[in-house]
C-alpha cells in the first residue's frame, strides 16, 4: 500500500459552492480511483479565492445597514477548511458508496504554526479573493489600506503575508486517522496559520495564508508519506514556458530543478511554490519522490506515465 497526499488547487474549485461542488464530484471520482488501486490517500486544498469571498462578504455585512460582527481573517479561514472540506467529504463518501468501498473519510480543521518573525510579514505575496479592475483596486487600497497586485494579466488582487509552515498542531490525530485507514482531508487552504504568544505560549491566529504546497509537502514528511501529488493545470513542468522552445519534463533530479530554478524557468505564483515543496520532500526523504501533474491524469501520474516526477 503506498500513502499519497495529494494537494488541490484552491483556483480549480470553481467561484461559487454550487460550482465547487460540481467539480468535487469530478475529483471525488478520481481519487476513490487512487483508492481502488491500493493506495492511502491524505488530502489537502488550497482557499485563495474561497477564504477571500468569505472575508469580503463577512466585511460587507459587517459595513452594512444591518451589521453583523466583524469576522477575523483567522475565522474566515477556518470556514473555509470547514466548507470546502464538508463538500470535499461528501463527494468523496457518495463515489465510495457508489463503488461499494467500505472506508470512512473525515475532514479535520487544522491549525499550522508560523513563526511571528518570518519576513513575509512584511512583505505581502499571496493573492485571495475576487480579481479587480485597477481603478477597483486603487479606490479599496485607499479606504481600506489593504496591498493588491496585477495577478497574471487577470486583473488585480489583494495580497496577504504567506509564511512559512514550521509545524502541524493536529499532527498526531492526523496519524491516528491516516494509521486506521481513513481518507483525511487536513490542513486545508495550507492551514490556519498560528503563533505561540511570548509568555505561555498560547496559540493565537494570525492575517496569513500559507502557500498549500509547502504545507502539503510538510504534511507529508510528518506522515511518513511515499509520494508527494501536486495537482495543477498542466500535464507535466516545462522549461521555457510558453514559448516556441518549450520543453515539457517527465523526471527531474534535485540538481537540475536547482539549476532551472537559478535560471528562472519557474514563476514565482505558480510553478515556483510548487518546485520548492517538492524538493523540500525528497530532499528530506530520501527513496521518496514527489509528481507534478494534472488532476484527470493522477492516475497516470502515479504510474509513472503522466505528470513530472522528482526524485533525489
């Protein structure tokens, strides 16, 4: 039996639940396929574009006639764990039941520690929420102070600290589920990220998304995962992207991601954060090996005839 965590992209699950839940049955498909081959399956997803809805409509009701409590960022992505995994969940026990799989599956709201001085705390990276005209950007930036960025010719979107994930708080109950054979979906949206406060070190939430990838990657070295599956919207990593030499790669050695990497093949909001999480995985694991692929071949990914593998 091989233990695979597989992470989700927050962008490929639609602007809208009923969407997103359309296209959870689609994956729900494929991963009880993962599942049927043997393997044991530890999920994780990304929420940028989900935990940012939340926050705008929680701070809309909050300004509105009739106003609400304001919801801390923290919160808002707690219900974005909780919603995305509910749906994530429930698509996942329907295609079991369909294939007559007796397996439990569970979703586990997870808390990820970071540490207060990391730099991204000043400098603000990761984009959430809904993409905005410029005029739209500037006008929000002004009332409300918040930093936004030209998200890849789409527009433009607000940017909040990503730090680094250093720990997993539900890591043991996170093994305890995997080691009685349950679907887990944990550490969602690269989890709540978390301090300990100075004195007695009590957890206390903080205004940051973590990169899913780094989490994932994180995740799957405290489980003592085999494989490391990035899901994405290509098939396979290129080099030269996009452009006439493009090159698409089926394995990669550390060394030469490293050297690509120097080179600047890889963008910094997209393939960049997902390189880096696979090297830290096999890096620190070794005989282990991490695949980038596309979520309608995992299967295939997995085999070893689709997606780009990376090894030591």
């Amino acid at each position: 039996m091989s233990k695979i965590v597989i992470a989700l992209g927050g962008n490929a699950l639609g602007n809208s639940p009923e969407e997103q839940l359309k296209l959870l049955e689609h994956v729900a498909r494929i991963i009880v396929g993962l599942v049927k081959e043997g393997n044991q399956i530890v999920l994780t997803h990304g929420n940028g574009p989900q935990v940012g809805q939340i926050f705008l409509a929680m701070d809309y009701s909050a300004n509105g006639e009739v106003k609400t409590p304001s919801m801390p960022f923290p919160e808002c992505g707690s219900m974005s764990q909780g919603y995305i995994g509910y749906q994530l969940q429930q698509c996942l026990q329907d295609e079991l039941e369909r294939q007559h799989i007796q397996k439990d599956c569970a979703t586990l709201i997870t808390q990820v520690l970071v540490d207060p001085k990391d730099s991204a705390f000043n400098n603000p990276t990761k984009p959430i929420g809904r993409f905005y005209t410029k005029e739209e950007a500037q006008a929000i930036e002004k009332e409300k102070h918040y930093q936004f960025v030209e998200d890849s010719g789409r527009g433009y979107r607000r940017v909040v600290p990503s730090p680094k994930p250093m720990d997993i708080i539900e890591k043991r109950v996170i093994k305890q589920l995997v080691e009685n054979d349950t679907i887990v979906i944990s550490v969602g949206g690269g989890g709540i990220p978390v301090i300990k406060t100075d004195k007695i070190e009590l957890l206390e939430g903080v205004e940051a998304v973590i990169d899913k990838d780094r989490s994932a990657s994180l995740l799957a070295k405290l489980i003592e995962a085999d494989t490391l599956l990035i899901l994405t919207a290509v098939d396979k990593v290129c080099i030269n992207f996009n452009k006439p030499n493009q090159k698409k790669l089926d394995k990669l050695t550390i060394k030469e991601a490293e050297k690509y990497m120097r080179d600047g093949h890889f963008a910094k909001g997209s393939m960049l954060p997902k390189i880096e999480a696979c090297l830290d995985f096999v890096k620190n694991n070794p005989g282990k090996k991490a695949i980038i692929g596309s979520l309608d071949k995992a299967e295939e990914a997995i085999k070893g005839t689709s997606g780009t593998t990376i090894v030591g």
